[in-house]
C-alpha cells in the first residue's frame, strides 16, 4: 500500500534536470539532489564512543564545521567549535583540565557550555576582557557507543529524538560497528541502500539471489520499501547473519525471507525477518555524516545488531565471517557511489534517469528535508529555512 501518494507532488525529468514540483504544486525549481545539504537539525553521531576515552579530547567536522569532542575524567562528554577564542587554535590539540578544556597554546580554558573560565596569565583578581568571548557549543548525548551532536538550532535539541534502536540495549543481539569516509554526497549511500535492485554489483557475493519489491510505503519525511529474494545461493555470511531469526527450523528459505529498508530522515534502517518468524534478525541503524562544507564527502557509520542463534557460542564463532562478508558488500557499494560522486563532480549535474519508484519517492523526501549546501546557500535560503537559519545563527552567537 502506497501512502501520502497525493502530498509528495510529481517530478518530471525535462533536458536532463530534475524538477521536482513542491509539495504543494506551487512551484517547479529545479533541483540537484547533491547540491542539497543534510538539514543540521537532528542529531548526527559524529563520533564513536570508543574514539574518545577519559581525559581526551579529539578533532572532528560536521559539513565544514570543526568540531573538538571532549571527555572529562568523571565520563561526561561535551562538544565545542573546534577554535580557540584566543586565536583560533584548534581546542582540539588542548588538554582536559578538571571539567574544562585548556587550549594547547596559552592555556585559555573553557567550560561545556563553550564559557569561557579562566585565562591562567591573567594578574591575581583580574577580570576576563568582555571581548575574550567563549566558543559555540553543540548540544551532545552518548548512545548506542556512538557520539551524537546536534548542528542545528540549539533551542530544537531537546524535541528532536535520538533514533530508537531497541535491539542495541537487548540481551538477544549482538552488535557489529563500522565506520568509514565514504567520498560522496550522502545522497548517494541513501539511495545505494533503498535500491536493492543494484544486486548485480554484489554478484560475487549474492550470487543468484534476485530482490523482488513487494511494497513500498511513503510520507513527507520517510520512505520505507519490502522486499523478498529468490534464486540460489549466496556467501555464506549472509546466512550466518539471519540464523537467530528463525523458529526453530533448520536451514535458511530465502525465498520467504523479508527485507525492510527505510530512510527516516535523515537516517537509515534495514530489517530482515527470516520465514515463518516475527523475529528482527537483522537490524542496520545507517548515519551518514557531511565532512566538508561542499557535502562531497561522509563518514558513514552503521550498527549491525544480529539476532543471537538458540546455540550459545555459534555467533561468536560466525561472526569474522559475517564482518567479512558485510565489509566485502560495503566495499563493493563504496566503489560504486565514489564513482557516481566523480562522475557528477567531471559533469557538474545531476543526470539521474531513476526509473524506481521507491527511488524516486526517496529522492523528493531528500530534497523536501534538505536545505540548500554551502556552496548554494548564499542564493537561497527562504522562509521556514530561513528562519532555522536565524536561530541557528542565534545560537551561534551566543
Ligand atoms: S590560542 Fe588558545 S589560548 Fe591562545
Ligand atoms: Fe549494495
């Protein structure tokens, strides 16, 4: 069943652009998926919690925006614009010091909030000069062994939720990581993974294994396809993957196996149910985070949450081969969408012919969330963006 049909609008490909009518059919703009940037207003893992031990602090960037990520010695994490107030040396080469972070350089520390504490030369009782202001913080929370940040409007961290992933916290799946930079527009890893029809790339692995679309299903901010495969044989990873998904039964029915893949902007997630069972498993909670301020290059960070098999020891023993076979996919995708990246950066368009329905629904919602990249933003911003970009900017000041 196909939902929210009349409220997406249409799109129409004419002289090789894209346009896709607004939704509600005001206006035809032109639009180039990979010139729209991640909209910062939600949270974004940034980091995973293992990159960042007690007492440290690291270096890291949200589309072009240096981020210094720090953990004190009681555990408590906390983000700061990645430039000292002083002059502009990255906080990120300082040092925690008690609950603060002390640049590298002259020692200027400062609090989570981005205040800034104490300049440590300053003469006994001296007052810190109004214009020696603090730095932007990012509001910031640990989940699920990652890092999360929230780029946007600091006021809307608190209404928008974490990504929901039961399966992490449940004694019955185990869970794999994986984290890579990835050179391409994040729209390419969403539409790489809704699209199971890119199954011939995977030949060597998937073997004969076909994807057939049973359904897919559509609203303003999400997209969510079913699939089932059929035909022969495939790596043995991926039966590894699916064994505690099933009811008892030996043996893996492909035929009756169902896959789910939804992008919930601005994150992804894939389901398997294996035949016969209302059981997740598999479960792939998707994050791909914009690099640089042109959006050309993501950190893409994935958990694989695996259904434990009844045989205690069995997915431990699997599981080198299920990473194997899971990096295996994901090296073959990777090759894929950088290629498609450098053949939009040689043509300097998007010449997308997208014949898939799901993926065409998926591309709308891409570009309805999305705002205008850096490199457009300049020439475009009007309002409800604009108004997020105002506090946005608010909050920056501050
Ligand atoms: S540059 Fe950071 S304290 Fe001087
Ligand atoms: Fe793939």
């Amino acid at each position: 069943m196909r939902e929210g049909g009349d409220a997406a609008g249409d799109v129409c490909d004419t002289d090789g652009e894209l346009y896709l009518m607004n939704h509600n059919n005001r206006t035809a703009e032109a639009t180039d998926l990979r010139k729209i940037g991640i909209n910062r207003d939600f949270w974004y893992p940034i980091a995973s919690s293992r990159d960042l031990r007690a007492g440290k602090v690291i270096g890291t960037n949200f589309a072009g925006d240096p981020i210094a990520l720090a953990r004190t010695a009681t555990g408590a994490i906390f983000a700061l614009e990645d430039r000292c107030a002083h002059r502009q040396m990255p906080l990120h080469m300082g040092v925690i010091s008690g609950e603060q972070l002390q640049c590298c350089y002259h020692g200027w520390c400062y609090e989570k909030t981005g205040r800034l504490a104490r300049i440590p030369y300053l003469a006994e009782g001296g007052k810190i000069p109004p214009e020696a202001r603090g730095v932007r913080s990012y509001p910031c929370r640990e989940a699920y062994g990652l890092i999360f940040v929230f780029p946007g409007a600091p006021e809307l961290a608190d209404e928008i939720p974490l990504p929901e992933l039961p399966e992490w916290s449940s004694p019955d799946y185990r869970a794999m990581y994986f984290s890579r930079t990835v050179d391409c527009h994040y729209t390419f890893m969403h539409e790489n993974l809704m699209d199971m029809n890119h199954q011939f790339l995977h030949r060597r692995l998937m073997g004969g294994i076909q994807p057939v679309m049973l359904d897919y299903r559509y609203g303003g901010n999400w997209v969510e396809a079913d699939y089932r495969f059929q035909g022969g044989k495939q790596h043995l990873g991926a039966d590894f993957l699916v064994m505690g998904g099933g009811n008892g039964a030996s043996g893996v029915e492909r035929d009756y196996e169902l896959m789910t893949i939804r992008t919930e902007y601005p994150h992804q997630h894939l389901k398997v149910w294996r035949a016969h069972s209302d059981v997740v498993a598999i479960r792939l909670f998707a994050a791909y985070v914009p690099i640089d301020a042109d959006q050309r290059r993501n950190r893409s960070f994935g958990i694989l949450m695996v259904r434990k098999p009844k045989v205690p020891g069995l997915l431990l023993a699997a599981w080198p081969v299920i990473r194997y076979f899971a990096e295996s996919v994901f090296t073959e995708d990777r090759i894929a969408v950088e290629a498609e990246q450098r053949a939009w950066d040689a043509q300097r368009r998007d010449l997308n012919r997208e014949i898939s329905p799901v993926l065409l629904e998926l591309r709308k919602v891409l570009a309805a969330c999305g705002e205008p990249s850096n490199a457009d933003a300049e020439r475009a911003p009007t309002g409800a963006l604009s108004a997020v970009r105002s506090l946005r900017d608010a909050g920056a000041a501050r």
